[in-house]
C-alpha cells in the first residue's frame, strides 16, 4: 500500500479526538488549549499575517484551523533563542498523534492523491522524515553560542531525526549549515540512490516565538523545502525535484528539572503552480501532530 493510503487510514478523526483531547489541551492551559473544534485532532493554529500585533498565545485560543495560514514573506528571521531549561542533550520519544484534513474546498479524495504535498511521502519533511511512523526515538540537542544564548544543535537533531525515522542512522552524508552566515538555509545531503530524496535544501522564512509562562516556550517556523531525488520511471531522464512548504508548530512544556514535553503541529501547503493552489491558496490542507518526551541523554 502506498504510504499517503496507510497515512490516512492510521486513525479515526473522532475516536482520537475523544481518547486524546485532554492530553493535547494541557500543552498551553486550562483556559488556553491546542483543541479546537474542528472536524480531526481538535488542534489550534494561528494566524502569521497578523504577527506584528498578536501573540502566539493570543491566536492560539481563537481555535481556527482556517486562521493558520502560510506566513506573508518578510525581513529574513533571526534564530530562535531557548529557555535554559532546554539546554543540553536529550533522548527523545516522538509518536505520531494523527493529523487534520483542514482544506475548506478541497474533498479529501482528491487531496491525497497529490503525492507532493508535504508529509505524504518519505523524506518531504526534514524534521519527521517519515510522518505516520507511529513511535521513534532519537537525540537532540541544544547548546549555548557565544553570547550565552541557548540555540538548537541543527545539523546534529536534522541528522539524528532523519536517521532514526528511515531506520537508516548513516543516510545523512553530511550538513551544510552555518547559522552564524545564515540561520535560514541549509542543506542536507542524503546517500546516493535514497529513493524520495538524495538532496533537501532548506530555506526558512519566518519565525516566531514567545515565552508563555517560565515553563512555557511557544515557537513556530516557516520553510520552503526543495528535495531532489533520482529520475522516476516516468521520466528516467531528469532527475526529481519536489518543492513543498510547511509550517511548524512547537509548544515546549517543562514538568521538572529532568524532563518536558513537547508538542509539534506541521502545516502543510499548496504549492502555486499546483492545479489545486486555486481552492486552497495561503491555507493549510492537512496538519500533523506529533507529541513528544524529553529525558535526559
């Protein structure tokens, strides 16, 4: 079976909104949760046009799926800076929740058909190279710069989560980013012959984030990723280039000095030149969430 077919067959909307709804509500408060009461995981999203006058936290109560669209270009963005307690190195358990059908006139059948939308195939999205993997654990790492600053360990989490979601820990052949010269590309080179992909180039084009409470970190990123691969069988003679765009979705919760949790919502978009682009234009068509533990390493 194709992955995007055992992608959308893994849960049931309402059976999981049922059984999961408590849990994701916590990441923000009792009064402000990630639920919302729309048809699939009962998630919020926000609203990056309006970023220049609202908080994270204020658009995540609205509770409108529709409210998270693709992020209107701008200044390029500055890295993201941590809270202390995000510091150091990490075991992390990742398992895949479920996602939202959130395109408003876009019928489902139609939708997953388009294999090229980000999370439907392999390797589409560099941070959960594979979405729909039920659990996966890996390291991951954040340090401080030279100003004090705690910033993520990149090339080291890219490396470490594409690995262990393609069971593959030596895919990686190497990294090529330089957060000090650019904090908004990067390129990640892959093993010759890897089938959805040998080449991701990164580029991210907006970030924002916001200090909750002392044990709340809220933080989202907009990428544009262009993977390259091997020719198809289709066209044997030119290689494969995808184009998506997605947005993450991070709430960091700590629970003590020695473990957080963390939820992670990505947003997947319609490219332009797609002949769907028309009916879903800056708005999500499908969302993921992926929960996941932090323990020490």
């Amino acid at each position: 079976m194709k992955k995007v077919e055992r992608l959308f067959l893994k849960i049931n909307f309402v059976s999981f909104f049922m059984r999961h709804s408590a849990a994701i509500q916590s990441y923000i408060s009792r009064r402000s949760s990630l639920s919302s009461s729309v048809l699939g995981l009962g998630l919020v999203y926000t609203d990056t046009a309006s970023a220049a006058t609202t908080t994270l936290s204020s658009v995540l109560e609205q509770r409108d799926a529709l409210l998270l669209k693709k992020p209107i270009l701008n200044v390029p963005p500055a890295s993201f800076e941590f809270p202390d307690w995000l510091l150091g190195e990490w075991k992390v358990d990742m398992k895949f929740q479920g996602y939202d059908l959130c395109a408003s006139r876009i019928e489902k059948e139609r939708l997953i058909k388009n294999t090229d939308i980000p999370g439907f195939q392999k390797l589409s999205i560099a941070e959960v190279a594979d979405v729909g993997k039920e659990n996966v654990s890996f390291d991951r790492r954040y340090f401080l710069d030279s100003k004090n600053k705690v910033r993520e360990d990149r090339s080291f989490n890219w490396e470490q989560s594409i690995g262990a979601h393609l069971v593959q820990p030596e895919i990686v052949k190497k990294i090529a980013y330089n957060p000090t010269a650019n904090p908004n590309r990067a390129t990640i080179e892959l093993l010759p012959g890897s089938r959805n992909g040998e080449r991701l180039e990164l580029f991210t084009n907006a970030r924002r984030s916001e200090m909750k409470t002392p044990d709340l970190f809220l933080a989202m990123e907009s990428i544009r990723q262009v993977t390259f691969g091997p020719p198809t069988f289709s066209n044997p003679g030119v290689p494969r280039i995808v184009i998506g765009e997605y947005s993450h979705w991070w709430t960091f919760r700590r629970l003590d000095s020695k473990s957080l949790r963390a939820n992670l919502l990505t947003a997947a978009y319609i490219e332009p030149q797609d002949p769907m682009f028309s009916d879903a234009f800056d708005e999500p068509v499908v969302v993921y969430s992926h929960n996941l533990l932090f323990s020490p390493s």
